[in-house]
C-alpha cells in the first residue's frame, strides 16, 4: 500500500534543510509519495507573515500537500511541535507521528531554548558575511560534522538564504508559536520519538519530558547534535525504518 510522507522542518528552517535526509529514506520506501511544507514565513513561504495562530499555521501546512491519504508526518523541533496539533486538529488525516527533537510548554522556556542557543541567534546579524551566519547556526545545531562540511554546507545554504530570506519579524513570530504549544494527550496515531543526548538549542530533557507524560518510549542518539537528521542520517533512518514495519506487523 503507497503511503503519503510529510516532512517539516523547524524555526528559521525549510524543505531544503532537510538536505538528502529525504532522498536516502525514499530509497528504502520507493512505493510511497514524500511531500514537504514549510511553516509560513520559512523557504517557499518567506514572504508569508508566520501566523501566531497554532490553527492557521497547521492549515497552511496541510494546504502545501494532497488532501487525500493518511499521512506519516515527519516534524523536526517546531515542525514536530506542529506535527503534534495536526494530528489532535485533524486526527483523519494522520498515519502516525515521527517527532525529533521537540518541546512542549509543559517543559521550562530556558530548556526549549537554551540560553546559549539564544544568544548566538541574537548576535548572528553581527556576522559580517552571511555563510559565517549559516557557519553559527551548523556549530550549533550538529555535533558529528566535520568543519570541512560545516564550511561547504555553509556556502551552499548561503546561496540558498539569499533566494530565499527569513524575514527577522518571521523568527520572532515562530518563538511565540513555539511557546504556545502545549502538550496534549497522547497522540491518537502510532508516534515514534527521536533525540539528540549533545543537543545544544533543546535540551534532551525535553524530549524526555514528553515520553514520559505519553508513556512512550524514547529512542536517544548518544552523540547528535541538535539537526538529527544531518548529523546522523542513516540512524535515523533506521528508526523509522524498524518503526514503520512494527506498525505494519499490528
């Protein structure tokens, strides 16, 4: 049976981010059809002001993809935290739920965000040339690349920043969405959890936080950073490989 996928990204983030994580995993699921959405004011959608309505920015998402099909929904930091209200929202369209490293209000604001994290997205517009800004942002958000990559990967999403901008009223706005996200029951679709134990911008004990209060188990990359699915791709992907059979094995 052909399966729908649906990938989004978090704050400040796009489709394009999710680098060949997408093509690696399609390979493994030829059959299926995988789509992206970007929150409103991210990638495809960067001259879109980001709603603060949690509602509106989960109706714009499912506007990006085909109405039809129950979907396997792939969200990453607030992209998992939007992930979440879709499936409460409109419970008819979720296959099953994949969320990598998110929060949810029900864990402390400094743990969602840390501090650290916080203050060098503050400083980034001092950064005199933009791929040093996307250099930050690697450094922080992986652990397992090479500065060679970082360096390369830079560059290119240097080129990609300037075609396609994050306004700075656009990430002020996905914080406030991201604050007002609270944890709700467990999910009313299969939901594999995934986090980094070396993340630098959501603490692991957030992640944590939620496996716990869902009584689901939580699966931790012992070295990631932040950007699971670019530090370590094919563990990742070796999760949802083994957790999309057992659902189907039910």
């Amino acid at each position: 049976m052909k399966r729908q996928w649906v990938f989004v990204r978090g704050i400040m983030s796009e489709s394009y981010h999710w680098s060949d994580f997408i093509s690696k995993l399609q390979g493994l699921f030829p059959q299926d059809d995988f789509h992206t959405a970007d929150i409103a004011g991210n990638g495809r959608l960067n001259q879109h002001l980001t709603p603060l309505s949690i509602e509106e920015n989960v109706h714009l998402l499912r506007s990006q993809v085909p109405p039809h099909g129950r979907k396997i929904l792939v969200g990453f930091s607030l992209g998992g935290m939007l992930a979440h209200e879709w499936a409460h929202h409109h419970p008819e369209d979720i296959h099953s739920l994949i969320l990598i490293n998110s929060s949810f209000s029900n864990s402390p604001f400094y743990k969602r965000m840390t501090a650290k994290a916080f203050i060098k997205i503050l400083t980034l517009g001092l950064k005199r040339k933009i791929y040093q800004q996307e250099e930050t942002i690697l450094k922080m958000t992986t652990s397992l690349l090479s500065s060679q990559e970082i360096f390369e990967l830079a560059k290119e999403r240097h080129e990609r920043n300037k075609e396609f901008p994050v306004k700075p009223l656009n990430f002020a706005w996905q914080l406030g969405v991201a604050a007002r996200i609270s944890q709700k029951k467990t999910p009313p679709a299969p939901t594999l959890l995934l986090s980094s134990a070396k993340d630098r911008v959501v603490h692991p004990q957030c992640s944590q936080k939620i496996a716990e209060t869902w009584t689901l188990p939580l699966n931790v990359h012992p070295h990631a950073g932040h950007d699971l699915t670019l530090d370590d791709p094919n563990w990742v992907i070796e999760h949802i490989h083994r957790f999309i059979f057992s659902e189907s094995d039910k």
